[in-house]
C-alpha cells in the first residue's frame, strides 16, 4: 500500500493499494461497461475474471474508490497495462500520476523487458513514465474484436 498526501490538489491523502480485497467490483464494472471506450458493454462476470487474474490498483480517497488499473503480466518479460481510470469528479487532482508511481515501483514488476499499453488521450500522463510510440509498431500485430462486448453469445472461456 502506497499513501501520498497531496495537499496541493485539496486531497489530504491519496492511498494506492494492489490489495484486490479493497476493489469495489461494481464500481470498477460500472466504470467500464458505461464510460470506458475500450470495453464499453463489458460483462460483470468478466470484469470480475479480468480483475482475479491481473495485477490490480486502486486509488483510494477516505476509503472511497476513485480510481483503478491493472497489470497483465508474465512478472519476468513482459507486462500490459490496461483499464486505467480516474472517476469523472476526481480527475486533474494528480491520482492517475499516483496510480502510475505504484504501478512502476511494484516490485514485481521490475526488470521487465517490455511494458505496454494502449491510449488514445493520455499520451502526456504516460510519457512521464518513460512510455513511448513503439519502437517498430510494424513488428506488432493484434487480433481485435472490436464488438465482442455487445454480441449476447461472448462467454468466459477457460475455467
């Protein structure tokens, strides 16, 4: 768990915490199936599954969740960071600079070859973590499912 005081924002104390015990599931849920452009129409039960098999953070302010991101990883050469987001009302108040300090000081996540992730507004946030374009974005390829949260038949695989 990581406090920040952050005076300068009218925050008394920003705590970050990667204890998944603490993350409020609805809220973390509700934040990406309605307001995410990323997993717009997502699924409780697979934000719930998303949420038990990555690395997670929550930004928390008097115990209330304000914040979130989570860390896909093999914690040896590669990380992905995905799902990142401040709620609405607590945004330009420095958590998503917090959220980023306990995601790079994690110790499991040190020594990583490669760490990614994906934005399309927070270039400026991101670069101040030392993320930059892709070295040879040509040598990466996808396969993106634009859709798959709004067709009815996706299910959870696995388990």
């Amino acid at each position: 768990m990581i406090m920040m005081k952050n005076n300068s924002k009218n925050i008394d104390l920003i705590v970050v915490s990667d204890d998944k015990t603490l993350i409020n599931h609805s809220l973390v849920y509700e934040f990406l199936t309605n307001h995410s452009t990323w997993a717009k129409g997502i699924s409780q039960q697979l934000v719930d599954k998303s949420i038990e098999n990555s690395l997670c953070f929550g930004a928390y302010i008097n115990k209330q969740q304000v914040g979130f991101c989570r860390v896909i990883s093999d914690y040896t050469t590669f990380a992905n960071l995905v799902d990142m987001f401040v709620l609405p009302e607590f945004r330009q108040k420095g958590i998503s600079k917090q959220l980023m300090k306990a995601v790079i000081a994690h110790p499991d996540l040190q020594g990583l070859r490669r760490f990614t992730l994906a934005t399309s507004d927070a270039h400026g946030v991101y670069e101040q973590f030392d993320f930059k374009p892709l070295k040879n974005p040509g040598s990466f390829m996808e396969i993106y499912r634009q859709n798959i949260y709004s067709n009815s038949t996706s299910v959870i695989k696995g388990k």
